[in-house]
C-alpha cells in the first residue's frame, strides 16, 4: 500500500524506527536494492538483507557503522536531518534529557511491578504492536473529591500485521478496589480480559478491535474506567512508554468540589522531579482544567491540584 506524504511526516515525529524507515521507502517508491546502490555511492555497504531486517523491525541499527548508514538513509530519501537518528536515540542534536528512552510501563507508574504482572500475565508484547497518534481523556471528579470516571478517545497506528486489540491500565487512588472498577467498551471495540492487582489498585483491561490492523493502518476507539472507591484524587498522570502524536487531557470537578490551584507537570520517571510546571485555570464555569501535549515523548504527563 503506497503511503502519503501526510503520514510520513506524522511517523517520523511518532516512529517507531522501523515504521518510519518502512513508509519512506514506500513514499519515495525505492525497492531495497536501489537503496543499497545509492548507499555505496556514498561509500556506506550495508546488505539489503540488513535493511529489510531494520524496517520489519526485526533488528535495529545499533552498531556505529550501522548508525553511520542510517545517517546515509536520511540523505537518500531525502528526509530531514537526524530523523531517522532520533527515532534510534542517536540523534546528534537531541540529548539524552531531550529524549528520553522507552521504558517499561512498570518504572512509569507503578513502582511494586503490578502493572508488568498483569502485562505479562496477558501476553502483551513488549510494545504492544502499537503506537498513539492522538488521545484524548476526559477525567471527571465527584463532589466527595473522589475519581469518578475516566473516558478515552483513541487513535492508535500498528506497527505490525495481526494486531486486534489493546490493553489499557487503570490505577486508582489509595484505597481503591479494582475489583469494582467498571471496565466500558464504548466504540470499535468490545471487552476482553480483566485482571486486577488488589494491593496496588491496579487493573488492565484487554479491548478487542472490531478487525485486524495491517502495519501501518490506523484505528480509533473509545473506552472508560468508572470507580469511585479511592480515596480523596489529587492528581491524574498518564505514562507514555513510547513517543506518540497528540495527548489531551481535560479534568473536570464537580462544582460542590473545586480545587484552589491546579497545576500541569512533567516527569521522566516516577522517582524523577516533576518539571515543565504550569498554573492551569479552571475554565468552563470554573468546573475544568485541561492540558495539550501536541507530541508525547517517553514519560509521565499530568495535572495535580490543591484542594485548600
């Protein structure tokens, strides 16, 4: 399937890697062969074996003389510099705290390993076959201070054929029971597996597409958590273990419970400050606060808020 150059452009700020090298080649119309032509011309040998590996996905350039190759890449296909790179990490203008690694879901939200459990435990793959490229959350929180409800709007893109579903992770506050926790499949999709982990007060739920996506397709679907059985909620905080598209979060308070400050943050790590700080207004009859994240990299986002 020919690809545009609408979605080359989306996927080289999303990646993966091999995506992104994989619809390049497809925009710009070059068999691998021509590829490595191109490559030796510039005094670059790599195998076309080598390159049909790096854009399945099934290696990745990692070696100086690899990198050196895929720096060559950008300049036969004609894409910007360090875009390929920077989907490597190797970026020579983008920083380790530019940019930070992919993590584990674990290291992101959940410090006792609870979330991995449960990942592993329903065979997700390390990077679950997809990717976002735009997501939006809509956080409702109760007149007793308590998380509500919380409704996902979500377009992902496959990185692979055969992918059908989706495992999104709910945490609640101290005190919640997971197993109250009410799991909706709301649009294009429809409830698998549930799995909780009653001392974290975590829950993954599996959501089964309608269809199998083939690489590079996208879809969208939409999904809630309903719970109400935490405690008092300061804050919500979304964990990306890889880069994405657009993020938007919008917190909405009932109007016998308003916050005195809310605020917008950024972390590396759970463990990590949390930076990018940022008074946000309670808008909208003074009931909601929200937050745009145009281009999501590896981390945690949020927003937390003071009640007195």
């Amino acid at each position: 399937m020919q690809r545009t150059e609408a979605e080359l452009a989306q996927v080289l700020h999303t990646g993966p890697f091999h995506l992104a090298l994989r619809t390049a080649l497809s925009v710009r119309g070059l068999p691998l062969q021509r590829v490595q032509h191109h490559l030796a011309h510039r005094g670059v040998k790599v195998g076309v074996t080598s390159l049909s590996y790096w854009q399945q996905g099934a290696r990745r350039p990692q070696r100086p003389e690899s990198l050196r190759a895929v720096k060559a890449l950008e300049e036969v296909l004609e894409l910007p510099g360090n875009s390929l790179l920077g989907l490597l990490g190797a970026g020579e203008s983008r920083t380790e705290a530019d940019r930070p690694p992919a993590r584990s879901y674990r290291s992101l939200v959940d410090g006792a390993g609870a979330v991995e459990r449960l990942l592993t435990a329903m065979e997700s793959p390390a990077d679950g076959g997809l990717h976002t490229v735009g997501h939006q959350e809509r956080v409702r929180i109760g007149p007793r201070r308590l998380m509500q409800r919380r409704d996902s709007q979500h377009v992902v893109r496959a990185h692979r054929d055969g992918i059908d579903r989706y495992l999104a992770v709910y945490r609640g506050d101290p005190g919640c029971d997971p197993a109250r926790v009410g799991v909706s499949a709301r649009e294009n999709c429809r409830t698998g597996r549930v799995r909780w982990d009653a001392e974290t007060g975590v829950l993954v739920a599996e959501l089964l597409f309608d269809t199998r996506l083939r690489a590079g397709e996208t879809y969208l679907f939409g999904y809630g958590f309903e719970d109400g059985t935490g405690g008092p909620c300061g804050e919500y905080v979304r964990g990306f273990s890889f880069g994405g598209g657009q993020y938007v979060l919008q917190v909405r308070f009932d109007e016998e419970a308003l916050p005195v400050r809310c605020r917008r943050f950024a972390q590396v790590s759970t463990g990590a400050p949390r930076g990018a700080r940022t008074d946000l207004t309670l808008t909208g009859r003074h009931r909601t606060v929200h937050l745009v994240e145009q281009g999501v990299r590896p981390g945690l986002v949020g927003i937390d808020w003071d009640w007195e």
